[in-house]
C-alpha cells in the first residue's frame, strides 16, 4: 500500500486552502467576464426602465433614488428631485390635486415642478433624463437647479 501516503494535518490544510483559493479565483474571473459582455446604462444614470411602461399624464415615485418621473400628456419625459426647494423636505405627489406639495410648509409644484403656492420660489431641480435602446435612464447624480419650467426641459423619444 505505497500509493497511500500519510497525510498530516498541516498537508491537509494546504491542500484545502489552495483548493479554495483556486476556486475562488474561478468564480471571480467568470463573473468578470460575464459582466463584460453585459449591456448597462452609463455610470451615474439611473435605469428607470422601458419607455411603454410609462403612460402618458402620470407620474411615478422612485423614492429610493429621490426623484419623480413624469410622462406628460404628450409624451415627453421630466425627472423633478423629490427634495422641497424652499427648506429641502422631502415633496409628495397627490394624485387627486394632480400635483406636489410639500409636508412641512405647504408649498405646491405642477407636474412640470413649477411653483404654485409659496414660501417656495423656484421650480423643482430637474434630473437630467436620456433615452437610450428604448430605455429611461436618469441623471441622479447631477440635478439641475432651475428657476421656472421650459419646454426645453422634456425629453422626448
């Protein structure tokens, strides 16, 4: 029984350590490729997914990275920041009113953010929106601070 050989525990260890790093190793490089030969949005833009799942003259939340998407009634695509431009609380979209309003000292935005009750005086910031492969995809690492809604502002398909 020469083919057996006594295995001591330090040999053990090696061995099962070498084993793990080995196949560690593989993991990591097959994820590696696997997200290489992914398609993803740009950095720093937010996937907020299909264009045909917007419909036209609503509005969805995206409480998790701080904005409202709207799709106008004609199609087009605004991304206002959920943050009050009087004090910075944090605005609700009241769908029944057809507009925002603020908690803490009731001022109220259209749907294209502009100001309709005080003590706020500017618009809502703005979020970058870009359509790319048919997808919605948000700015939300740069908002735009603005003063009034213009049309230039809508991103269209």
């Amino acid at each position: 029984m020469d083919f057996i050989k006594k295995i001591t525990r330090r040999s053990f260890i090696k061995k099962a350590i070498f084993t793990l790093v080995s196949l560690e190793l593989v993991y990591v490089l097959t994820n590696l490729l696997k997200k290489g030969n992914e398609a993803k949005a740009p950095e720093n833009l937010f996937d907020a997914g299909d264009v045909d799942l917007f419909e036209n003259g609503q509005v969805y939340p995206f409480s998790t990275e701080r904005f409202y998407l709207s799709r106008l009634k004609d199609g087009g695509f605004l991304a206002l920041s959920t943050k009050c431009t009087h004090l910075g609380c944090t605005i609700q979209f009241k769908t029944k009113e057809d507009k925002f309003q603020c908690p803490c000292h009731a001022s109220a935005f259209n749907k294209h953010g502009d100001v309709l009750a005080p003590p706020a005086t500017r618009a809502l910031d703005l979020l970058p929106v870009t359509i790319i492969d048919n997808k919605v995809l948000v700015d939300t690492a740069n908002p735009v601070k603005r003063n009034k809604y213009d049309r230039s502002q809508i991103t269209y398909v």
